[in-house]
C-alpha cells in the first residue's frame, strides 16, 4: 500500500481530501442560501458529488476532472454562488499526472459554461460585472492549480532521475571495481601458475634426460599448468578487452570457425537473414559465445563436427552452435566460468541463452540477442 512521508495510506489521504472539500462546499452553500429559499436538494448533492468525487483522482485523474466540471456547472445552475475547489483539485491532480493538453481543453470549456451560466443567472449590468469579476478570479485559481501540479510534477521527475542516475552510478561503480579485483586476481593467478607450469615442464624435462620414469603426478601437474595458463590468458583478453583494444564482433566470427578447423574440429558457419547495423555490445556478446562455445567443444566435447549458425530476424539476432561430442539427452551440464559468463553477457543485453544436451547425442548453445539497431 502507498504510503506518505507520514506512514498515511493514499487511499486515506485521498478521502481526507475529498470530505474535506465537500464539507467546504456544502459550507459555502449553507451560508450564501437564502434563509427564506426553500433548500436545493439537488444543488447540495451536486456540491457533496463533486467533492466526494477527488477520492478516485489518482486512480482516474480525468474522469474525475470531467465529474466535479459537470457538478460545478451543476449547482451553478441551482444558484449557488460558489467557487468550483473541487475542480481546481482535479485540475492539480491531472496536470500532476501529465495530462497538460486535455485539462488546458477541459478548463477553457469550462470557464466558458460557467460564464454563460453566471450570466443567465445574474441579469442585467451588475450581473455582467459580477461574472466578469468572477471569470477573472476562476481564471487566476486554475493557473495556480495548474502550476502547482506542473510543479509537483516536475520535481517528481526530476527527483525519478536522480534516483536512476545513483543507481546507474552505483552499478557502473561495482562493475568498474569487480573489473579491477578481476584483473589483479587475475595477474597475480597467472604469475603463480607460470612459475608451477616452468618449475614442472623442467622437472620432466630433467627426468626424461636422466632416463627415469616420470611420474603421473608431475606430468599431471604439467598439463594442468598449461591448461591453466591458457584458461587465464583467455579470461585475461576478455577482461581486457576495452577501448584501447578493437572491439571482436561479428565480422571476427568467421575467423573463429577457420581456427577450429584448423585445429581439427570439421566446423561450419551458416548465415541466415540480412544483417542490420547492431551495437557494439550485441557484435561483442555474439563473437564471445562462439568463441567459448567452440573453445567448449575442442577441449571437452570429444566432437568430430561443430555447426555455427546465425540468424538474423527483425527483432532478435540468433546464434546457435551445435556439436556432435559425447554429452547425451540424460546429463546435467554443469556451468562452469564460461557458461556462467555467456549467460550473464546475454540477461545484460536481455536475451536468453539455452545450453543443454542435444536429443541424440552432443551439445546445443543457443542465444538469443534483441537487436538494438544503430543508425
């Protein structure tokens, strides 16, 4: 539930404010009526429904400004003399909610009527100066009522923007400091791993001169450390991979898929749809997904083929790489730093990404990207 500065509902505020204001008209009649004029019924209900009538104004702002318009015009025509505060409240509140233009309309109508109507109920020449000095002072209420919506309005907009800014702000601050622990994690992680992947490649090395058996532990250690190293430098190029670096993007794809066939991955690339100019951030995510998925697919797959296939739609760019390795239908992927990587580049973009086992036999990544085009 809404609540103010106060911890008071809305909804409570809003009926405060509305029997507020019919009580003030319903005043207003009882004083300026004739003692020996039998009661308006009518006039005093029209009065009570305009006032009544604010309690819905943030739930529909026009319809109340149309309703307390009609009753103003209402007990103006049953003689009461009384100044329209229930409109000039539905007017704080539309222009509040940003409905300039139809409550400009909305007045300049209405002060029309009410001339007209004052005039019919006021004859001759005094009646004439008294509605003009009356159109004079519901004129000046309602640009008070109209600035102070577009005033609130306004500030509420202003004080939205700079909420989203802290919070833009806050988020670019993170991701700039998780970037730096990353990287120095990262330097210090492979400075590290090089001395045990040098330290264990001159163990072998020594041992095999010598003539002695190796022994599986240090040849382990050894290809741990080179998968390892090649884990980090790859991470390290994708940290790194800033203004200062040219940005790899879908005109870079092709070169992925040359690179794994050449490694001796039988991989293909099949394009689809005309391409549109797409940002930068798209070009980017689409180029990493390839490259880890084919990345995936030579280190752990155990496949013979890969299939590379981009689609481009109106809407969306889709990128799907299928092979035929060894994972089936009834394993559960485990997500590793790579997998975990694409999905968070692709929910930042507000894609969907699916990786999973295929129904025969391999692994299917495939993404889906909205396209933001770019002039």
């Amino acid at each position: 539930m809404d609540k103010g500065r106060y911890g008071v509902p809305a909804g409570v505020r809003d009926w405060t404010i509305a029997v507020g204001v019919a009580a003030l008209l319903l005043g207003t009649g009882f004083s300026g009526e004739d003692p020996d004029a039998d009661p308006d019924v009518l006039g005093y209900v029209l009065l009570a429904a305009g006032g009544l009538a604010l309690a819905a104004r943030r739930r529909a702002p026009l319809a109340v400004l149309a309703v307390t318009g009609l009753c103003a015009v209402g007990y103006q025509a049953a003689g009461f003399d009384v100044l329209a505060v229930s409109y000039l409240v539905a007017v704080y509140g539309a222009v509040r909610t940003g409905h300039r233009a139809l409550t400009v309309a909305a007045s300049l109508t209405l002060l029309v009527v009410l001339q007209l109507t004052a005039l019919l109920f006021h004859d001759g020449p005094a009646g004439e100066a008294f509605a003009q000095a009356r159109h004079v002072l519901e004129v000046a209420w309602l640009i008070a009522a109209f600035a102070a919506g577009e005033a609130l309005r306004q500030a509420e907009q202003r004080a939205d923007e700079a909420e989203r800014t802290r919070e833009e702000t806050a988020r670019r601050r993170a991701d700039e400091e998780r970037l730096h622990i990353a990287r120095e994690l990262h330097d210090s992680l492979t400075h590290q791993i090089s001395i045990i992947k040098v330290q264990s490649e001159v163990a072998v090395h020594v041992a095999r001169r010598r003539g002695e058996q190796v022994p599986p532990a240090l040849l382990a250690i050894q290809e741990a450390g080179r998968e390892a190293t090649r884990e980090l430098r790859a991470t390290l190029e994708a940290l790194r991979d800033d203004d200062i670096t040219p940005p790899r993007g879908l005109d870079h794809i092709p070169e992925l898929v040359e690179q794994a066939s050449r490694a001796g991955l039988e991989a293909t690339l099949t394009i689809e749809g005309q391409r549109p100019c797409l940002s930068a951030a798209v070009g980017r995510t689409a180029y990493r997904i390839v490259q880890e998925s084919l990345t995936n697919v030579a280190r752990h797959a155990s496949a013979a083929t890969a299939s590379v296939r981009i689609d481009y739609r109106a809407d969306s760019l889709t990128i799907q790489i299928d092979d035929d390795g060894k994972a089936t239908p009834d394993m559960v992927p485990t997500p590793g730093l790579g997998l975990l990587g694409m999905r968070e580049r692709v929910t930042a973009l507000g894609g969907r990404l699916r990786a999973q086992p295929r129904s025969e036999h391999g692994f299917t990544v495939q993404a889906e990207l909205p396209v933001e085009q770019t002039s």
